[in-house]
C-alpha cells in the first residue's frame, strides 16, 4: 500500500527512506523552480539526474547548490534543451542515445504559461509547440532507453480546465489568441501524451502519468502582471471565508515538486499509470461541473483514449515523425 501524502507534503517527506542509488532520471527545466527543488530531492537521495535546461549558464547557477550539498552517491549533470526548437529537441535525443545509458524516470517538467502570442522555431504555437510538442518528440526519440519498470511523469496543470486540445485549429490561425485558452489546450495535451504513451508502452514495462503541481510562485507566471497571484489569492480567500472556511495558500516548492516524485518513485505504478494525480494521489473527480480554484478535479476530455489517440497521430503529422 502506498504511504499517504497530501497537499502540504515536500519532496523531502515523500521521498524520506527511499535509497534511489543506481536510479538515473532525465528532467526538463533545471534552471528555476520546480525543475532545480526535483532535481535537487531526486539527487539527495542517491539518484543521477541528467537536468535538461534551454540556458545552460543559467542552469548552472540556479543547480551551484544541489551539488554542493550532495555528498552522497547522487549527481547531477546537466544539458542543452530548448523545447520551442525541434532542432535542438532532437540534438539531445540523440546525444543521449549515443550515450546508450538507460533511464528509469523522465519528467518532463519545462513548460511556458500565458505568454503573449508567439510561434515556436517550427512554427507551431509556442505554448503548444513547447509544452507538448517538444516534449512529445524528445520523450519518443529517447524510449528505447527506458528500463523495464520505468516511468514518464507529464507536468500538466489545473489549468487543463481552461480548454480542450482543438486538432482543428491548434495554432489560432483561425481562433482569437487567449493565452490562458492556450495554456489549457497544452495543458490538456499534457495529459492526453501520457494516457496514449502508458497504453503503448505498458506492455514493456513502462508507464506514464501526468501531474498537477499545485498553485505555486515560480517563474512560470513571469508572463503575468506582477501582482496576479496575490489578487488571486486574495479573491479565492474572500470567497472561503464567505463560506466559513479556513483561507487557502499556495504551495512552496517543495509541496509543488512533491507530486512528480511521489508519482515517479513512490506510487505503484498501477495506480498512476494513464491517470491524472495532484497533491500526491490520483485525482478522483472526474467532471464537467463547474470546479473551484482550489478544489480537485479532471475533465473527461483529457482522459479520453479516443482524443489521446486523435493527438498523437496529428502530434506525428505536425513534427513528421513516426513512433
């Protein structure tokens, strides 16, 4: 039985007694947030973590601590990984299949959120092309390093909720840009990847899942103005205490980072596999009713096989790649 966790659980405390030595992990954005604290719990206990980061420089100092602080058999190394360039996607896959070593965890942690309208080098929405796109094509390149018994943790969000993927028009050549409309689409993209990738890869022993971190200040909300998540907050808690309930506040980075590792190291992998969990175990409401900020929920149209499928094939189409 999985030990329980919740919402105010850190990576520390999820990962507390775990000896991950001999485990290697692949993770997206070590420059900031949630990516260096997944890294540096990952690395404290025992594991060799390979941090993917578009601006090595900044990587480099924003991850000076995690290996001065560890003096136990984990490490970490970094490289170069821009998401919005398919070029630079497929120049790391394919350095880390010239390494052959293989890798027990991928968690594809970078992502961009309600950015002004741009296109990636490839010309796809940048929030689309980024978030799932870049991750779709560096997770299929690198599979066949997957270890039986491995795991694939998709980084999505609450804010799935915002939109469906639309396979019509996903790069608003057609429909007014919303950049939060756009954050969902790839959000909701973010789960769909991992739905089909555990259906196609369970049988060699390899599951996926996807995860809501929670509301945390990190980097990602550099695109909003500077005081959004304070007014947020303040809105979420007027509403509570109208209700007569305790105020809400958000996660630190600890409690962000600790659903992704307890999804990749500590759930059995029947229980997370094809799923969608957040605040350490799999969401249980499944909905189109309306949801609150702060509650817990799904929508069915991001655990839909069908709509997974739909994505992957046109995912193959736009990146011209088979897999």
């Amino acid at each position: 039985m999985t030990p329980s966790f919740g919402s105010t659980s850190t990576t520390d405390e999820v990962l507390e007694g775990r000896d991950l030595s001999g485990k290697r992990v692949l993770v997206t954005g070590v420059s900031a947030g949630l990516g260096v604290e997944t890294a540096r719990a990952l690395v404290a206990h025992g594991a060799h973590v390979v941090g993917a980061a578009r601006n090595l420089e900044k990587a480099e100092a924003a991850t000076r601590g995690v290996r001065a602080a560890n003096a136990g058999s984990g490490r970490l190394e970094l490289v170069e990984l821009d998401l919005a360039s398919l070029a630079s996607v497929r120049r790391c896959a394919d350095d880390l299949l010239r390494q052959g070593e293989p890798f027990d965890l991928v968690i594809a942690n970078a992502g961009v959120m309600a950015c002004p309208f741009g296109l990636t080098e490839d010309g796809f929405e940048l929030q689309f092309g980024t978030n799932h796109l870049g991750h779709f094509v560096l997770v299929n390149r690198i599979a066949s390093l997957l270890r039986a018994g491995s795991r694939v943790v998709s980084l999505s969000s609450a804010g799935h909720r915002y939109a469906d993927v639309d396979l019509d028009d996903p790069h608003f050549e057609r429909t007014r840009y919303e950049p939060f409309v756009a954050y969902g689409r790839s959000k909701t993209a973010n789960i769909l990847f991992a739905v089909e990738l555990d259906r196609r890869l369970r049988e060699r022993g390899t599951r996926a899942t996807a995860v809501h971190p929670g509301v945390i200040a990190t980097e990602l909300g550099r695109h909003l103005p500077g005081d959004s998540l304070s007014t947020l907050v303040e809105r979420i808690n007027a509403d509570l205490a109208a209700q007569g309930k305790p105020p809400f506040a958000p996660k630190t980075i600890p409690q962000g980072a600790a659903t992704s590792v307890w999804a990749g190291v500590v759930a059995e992998a029947d229980e997370v596999g094809g799923r969608y969990c957040e605040n350490c175990h799999v969401t249980a409401r499944v909905t189109l009713d309306p949801i609150d900020p702060i509650s817990e929920g799904v929508r069915p149209y991001a655990l839909d096989p069908e709509r997974a499928a739909a994505l992957w094939a046109k995912s193959e189409a736009f990146v011209r790649e088979r897999f």
